[in-house]
C-alpha cells in the first residue's frame, strides 16, 4: 500500500482503539483505509411482489442494480439517478437495508429496497436486459456466492410486510 497523498510506501503502525492502520512516514499522519461507495438496489413494484434483475452487456447472470456515489453527491441522490440511467423508471420511494464490503471491486455497498413506478422502460447503455420476477425467480437468476445474491436474499423475508 502507499499514501494516496504523496506515494509514500505505508508502514503499519498501532492506534489505540483501532489497531493496526497504515501509517505514511513522509506525511507523519495515519492513513485510514478509503474505498469508494456505492449503492445496491434491490428494485421492487409497488406491492413488492416482484422484483427487477438487470443482465449487463457481456454477462450472462442477473444481477441487482448498482451504481457508484458521484463525489458530493449522497446515497438518496445516486438511487434515483441510477435508476433513471439504467431503465428510465421512476423510485418513488425507498428504504436501507444493509451494507456489505464488496471485495472484487474494493468498495463499501450500500443495499436499498427501491420501490419504483412501472411503466414503459428504456435501457441505458450498460444494460442488455432486464426481467420483472417472483421472489423464487429472482433467487434462481440470480448470480451465485455474490454480494447481489447476499442481498436479495436477506432482502426477501422483509418483502412485502406491511410498514
């Protein structure tokens, strides 16, 4: 690892309270460890009885939608955006669920269930297509041992309940 701010190669070094953290010894400062954000999107219809998978150009399974936060923009700002981008619905409303280190990518996941408005889609230009399934649809679909699948799976017994 080395300093994002001068290039310096890290050191390990003991922060009480925190254990080991990088340590960059031309700057003389703690290095805590940055990772990008993004936000997963459990995409359901109004009665959360069925939910939208995507399958992105050059893939064969379906996965959930995602997308990264933009620099100065929040994760109530990115949902709706991507959305937008991705099938041009409409989220009219939407709820956390978990968050999840997503290793392949080095990033921090934030999972949502995003209700949106059904209507006529066009998709953007990383999706190939998309698929409104049942709950047991969307589990066989759905890529296997990934984060996607993490989270539609936990997602599941909260679908549908009454709030």
């Amino acid at each position: 690892m080395f300093c994002r701010d001068c290039g310096e190669k890290l050191t390990l070094g003991f922060v009480e309270n925190e254990g080991l953290v990088p340590y960059c010894p031309k700057c003389e400062k703690f290095k805590f460890p940055f990772f990008p954000v993004a936000v997963s999107m459990t995409v359901v219809n109004k009665d959360e009885s069925k939910i939208l998978l995507a399958r992105h150009v050059g893939d064969e399974d379906y996965k959930l939608f995602a997308g990264y936060i933009k620099k100065g923009e929040n994760a109530e700002k990115a949902i709706p955006r991507e959305i937008r981008e991705e099938t041009n619905l409409t989220a009219i409303k939407w709820r956390y669920f978990c968050s999840r280190y997503h290793d392949a990518k080095n990033l921090l996941m934030l999972n949502f269930v995003v209700t949106v408005n059904e209507g006529e889609m066009k998709l953007g230009e990383e999706i190939d297509e998309v698929k409104w399934c049942t709950p047991e649809e969307a589990k066989a679909l759905i890529r296997k041992n990934s984060t996607a699948e993490y989270f539609l799976n936990g997602v599941l017994p909260e679908l549908g309940k009454k709030r």
